[in-house]
C-alpha cells in the first residue's frame, strides 16, 4: 500500500520545513498544503484537528499535530 | 580515536551551538552537534527559525530566521569534522576527564563539553491557558498567524518578540492588540515605532489578562482592569510573548554554576563554566544582552577555549 501523508503547513513555520525536509530524505511522497494561500483547507485542517496549530499531519488518516519524527516514523513503518 | 569519541561535543544546535562547532571544526576538534527537534522543541536552528525577519545580523540586510539558520547550520556541516545529529540528550555524567553524552539513542564520549541548551518559552498560567493551547492560545505567531486570517488577536507580552509577533498577525489578523502589564512596550526602537505607527495594532498596558475563556475554541479574555468600559475582550487568538525559561538542568546535574534566573554563570572572555573542560554558550548563559550575533560570538569563543584545553591537556 502506497502511504497517502498531507502536510498542512505555512510558509514561514520551522517545523513545517523539517516536516518537508524529513519527507523529502526518506523520499516518501506528499501533497503539502499552505493554509496561509488557501482558507477552505485551514478550516479542513482545524476540523480534522480540533486545534488551530501547524503542522498538522495526516499520515493515511493518523492526524498528527506539529513535527514528531519519531511518531511519523513509527505511522510509517521505517526506522 | 573511535567513532563516538569527540574532542568537543555541543548541547544544542541553534545559532550558538552551530556557530562552535564550526569554529571547532576550524581548529582541528573532532566535534559533535547534537540537536533536537521532536514534539514542540525548536527545530535544529534554533530560536531565530521563529522569527520572521532578522535585519541586525552583520552580511544580511533582510532575510527570514529560517534562511539565516539554515545558512549557519550548512556552514558548520560543510566541515567534514562536524558531526551534526538530530538526537536528544537526555543525561550528561562526568567520569573523570571524559564527558559521557546519553541521547536518546546513544552514549558519546567528549574530551570538552559545550552547552548551548539555549530557552524555551514561558507558558502563560491563567484559568484556560492550557485547555485553550492550540485552540487559540499559541506560541509561534510566525506559525499560526495565517489561520487568523481576518480575525481579532491579542499578543502579550511587551519586549521586542512581543512586538515582531504583533507585526506579523497584523498582516493576517483585522485587529491585533499588545497586551502588557508594564507601563509602556520595551520593544527595539524601530519596531516600537513601527508598532506605533500601524492601524491595526493597538497597546493596552497596566494590564494582565487573567483568564481564557470560549467553547471549543478561544472566544475571551478577561482582564485585570477596565478596558472600554469592560473587562472582557472578545478576540480568536491569544499570542504568548512573556519570556523564556532557561534549560540548564543536564549543565546543573554536572555541577555548573547557574544564577537565581537559572542561566549558566560565564567568565565572558572564555565562556568557561567553573567546571574545566565546560562552556556554554548563547541564551543559556548570563549574558545580558541576548542577540544571535552575540550568541554566536560566545560558541566561537567557547570553541576556542575548548580547543585550548584540549591543546594543554594532550600534553
């Protein structure tokens, strides 16, 4: 099974970057979205969530909220 | 030496702890950097990656903290002898003349220890404050301040971060205000002007915010004096700009010295602790003046008296 992630992000949040960065090296697909450019999706988010803070992850529907490596890659399965 | 021994090993990996293990690098010292950025911890970086603009940082007219750090962190591991990991140390023990460093996955060896721990922030104590975390109650304006888009928000707090959070919403939020128990914002000149200056921002100070309140999400404040004729302020977000605490705890455990505040007490030609073989460096110590210029200005410094001790000691 292909693992669907969706990070929820701004432009400027740190953890955000690392979130990406840490996709990026483990060459694991994802569709980021910037809420700051999109209203509908941060209401998504919130409501996936139930808080207001970024990054929010979605690991195949495992929502995760701010950058957790170690809690991303056990979602994952990889060490 | 083995693959875990170091000559120098550096707690933290912000702007000071990457600055030393540069500059140890440059000196010829096996160096570790061991940084953390799990849960809510500041990411590698450091501090200066949640701020949106740095303008007083000498070569760079106007760049963003995240661009800044990632060019300090590139610098550091651009020396083969920089050993940079993203690990968190949970326990420093001293056997002798070797440091023994525990992360959460290893133990690494150290001739000289750096701390470079840095702060993190002060949480706001009031009825609500944390039922409200992330709920309306955030920390990291540079983060959040986008799902306030056309909203009312409040920032307290009246030092200079306060300011540059303020700014920030501002260019989401419809209404932003400072909410300070001082009587007037200590921001840096510039921004206290700028501050001034804006339409949207306005200052209520000689005040507290005593409580959080709202249903699922942030919906008040309530404040310790009249404002307006009331003293409840309905507002979304509440931005939490007061202080920082320091992390000196593992520096503590081995025996460094630390003031009332907890900050690590530095001989600030050396930044060395009263323990050989120990510095600090950045916003962990007494400096008072806490810039990133000057904490990197201590990890060169600190880099350097670890490369002197390491030097006399070979001997």
């Amino acid at each position: 099974m292909v693992d669907k992630v969706i990070v929820y992000s701004t432009s400027s949040c740190p953890w955000c970057h690392r979130a990406h960065d840490f996709f990026k090296k483990n060459k694991i697909n994802f569709t980021d979205i910037n809420i700051g450019e999109n209203q509908k999706a941060a209401k998504e988010m919130v409501k996936k969530s139930g808080q207001k803070g970024v990054p929010v992850i979605d690991i195949n529907g495992e929502i995760m909220v701010g950058f957790d490596e170690q809690a991303i890659k056990k979602a994952l399965k990889i060490k | 030496m083995k693959p875990k021994e170091f000559d120098l090993i550096i707690i933290g990996a912000g702007g000071a702890g990457l600055a030393a293990a540069m500059y140890g690098a440059r000196l010829g010292l096996k160096t570790l950097c061991l940084g953390s950025s799990h849960g809510t911890e500041l990411p590698l970086g450091g501090v200066i990656t949640t701020t949106n603009v740095v303008e007083n940082y000498p070569g760079f007219i106007r760049l963003t903290g995240t661009e800044l750090a990632d060019k300090i962190r590139e610098h550091a591991e651009s020396y083969e002898l920089v050993t940079l990991k993203e690990e968190k140390v949970t326990d420093v023990k001293k056997d002798k003349n070797i440091f023994n460093v525990i992360t959460e996955n290893s133990t690494y060896e150290g001739k000289t220890i750096i701390f470079a721990t840095g702060t993190k922030w002060r949480k706001l104590d009031v009825p609500g404050s944390k039922e409200f975390e992330n709920k309306g109650i955030a920390y990291c304006a540079l983060c959040d301040a986008p799902l306030f888009k056309n909203k009312i928000v409040a920032v307290i707090g009246g030092a200079d971060s306060s300011a540059k959070d303020a700014l920030v919403l501002a260019e989401h939020a419809k209404k932003v205000f400072i909410i300070y128990r001082g009587d007037k914002i200590r921001p840096e000149p510039i921004n206290y002007e700028r501050i001034m200056a804006h339409k949207k921002i306005e200052v209520i100070n000689n005040t507290n915010v005593i409580e959080v309140k709202g249903k699922q999400f942030v919906e008040k404040v309530i404040l310790d004096k009249v404002y307006k004729g009331s003293k409840e302020l309905e507002l979304q977000g509440v931005f939490v700009a007061i202080g920082h605490i320091i992390i000196s705890d593992l520096a503590k455990k081995i025996g460094v010295k630390t003031n009332e505040k907890g900050e690590i007490i530095l001989d600030h030609k050396t930044s060395e602790t009263n323990l050989p073989g120990v510095f600090a460096a950045g916003d962990v110590t007494d400096k008072p003046f806490k810039q990133l210029i000057t904490g990197v200005a201590d990890g060169c410094t600190a880099a350097f008296s670890a490369y002197e001790y390491v030097s006399k000691n070979k001997k």
